[in-house]
C-alpha cells in the first residue's frame, strides 16, 4: 500500500512532457498511448519506459432528474431535506461522467541505460515524430507510476469536460 507521502510526491512531481493534440471524444471511445518514463531510486543511470494505453470511454450524460427519485431508507427528514438541497444546487445543469480503463496486459516495459534527460529527449522526439495526435509522454516516479498514470487521466478529462460539455449543448442533448 502506498503512503499518503508518496502518493503526493507522485502527485506533484508528475510531469506531461508530450500531450496529446486530441482530448477525450465526446460521442466515443478514446484511447491514448502513453510512455511513461522513470528514472530508477537506486540508479540515476538507469531509466525505466513504460508504454500501454489507457482507454477513455464517453462522457456520460448525469442529468439532475435521478435526484427526484432518491430513497432514503432508514433515514429521516434530513435526507429529503439533502435530496432538495441538491436538486436546487444542480439545479438543470447536468454533469458528465468519464469512465477510464486501464488494461495492464498492455503495458511493456524496458529499461535503458542513459540519462534521464536523455531518454526524455529521445522519447518526447519519437512521439512528435509519429505523428499519433493520441500520444502522451509523461515523466513520472518509478514505484507509484500508476499514480503518475491517473494524475494523466484527470488532467485530460479536465483539459476534454469544456469540449464535450459544448458538444453535447450543440446537440441539444443537454
């Protein structure tokens, strides 16, 4: 189990040195390709690269109708009190909701022995280079990459909501 510590060193020193030019499609599935590149604790001369992708499924559509069907059972009238006051807070706005899976089976792994500033250079190069609007290169800590990993996720369901939200109003489906 990771501690809180290390969780939010993860959290802070996570880096996207290579974003993707696409965000999250609004109306289907969104996978990206990531490489995620860790310098090893115990050798600074030893860089590990992780490569997979991670799978984002559309945004779907929280409407606040559900709200009105709330049962609380066993509670008393704070709990209706609760379903109003949320009913008015949302009020017509819907929210959206994102669905990532991760597929470790994915995942490779190889190790090279160079530099950290160098295998970054190299791997951020070959991303452009490719030409995958879907690829993500991402600098991270090797024993809580995954953490590294969903930080990633979040910041592209933050960098997509706006899009999808527009997209969604255009359709006249919010």
């Amino acid at each position: 189990m990771y501690s809180e510590d290390s969780i939010q060193y993860a959290l802070e020193t996570t880096e996207v040195l290579h974003e993707p030019d696409r965000r999250i499609d609004t109306f289907g599935t969104t996978s990206f390709q990531f490489h995620l590149i860790s310098e090893l604790m115990d050798d600074v001369s030893q860089v590990r690269v992780r490569s997979g992708q991670i799978h984002a499924e559309r945004p779907t559509i929280l409407k606040p109708e559900p709200y009105s069907d709330l049962e609380f059972e066993g509670f008393g009238d704070q709990a209706h009190a609760f379903a109003n006051w949320m009913k008015e807070r949302i009020g017509k706005s819907a929210l959206l909701q994102y669905g990532f899976s991760f597929r470790k089976s994915d995942v490779t792994e190889s190790m090279v022995h160079d530099s950290l500033a160098v295998v970054t250079d190299r791997v951020v190069e070959d991303a452009k280079r490719s030409g995958n609007p879907l690829a993500a290169v991402i600098l991270g800590v090797d024993d809580t990459w995954e953490i590294c990993l969903l930080k990633f996720t979040i910041e592209m369901i933050q960098k997509s909501h706006r899009i999808n939200l527009f997209d969604f109003k255009r359709r006249g489906l919010i």
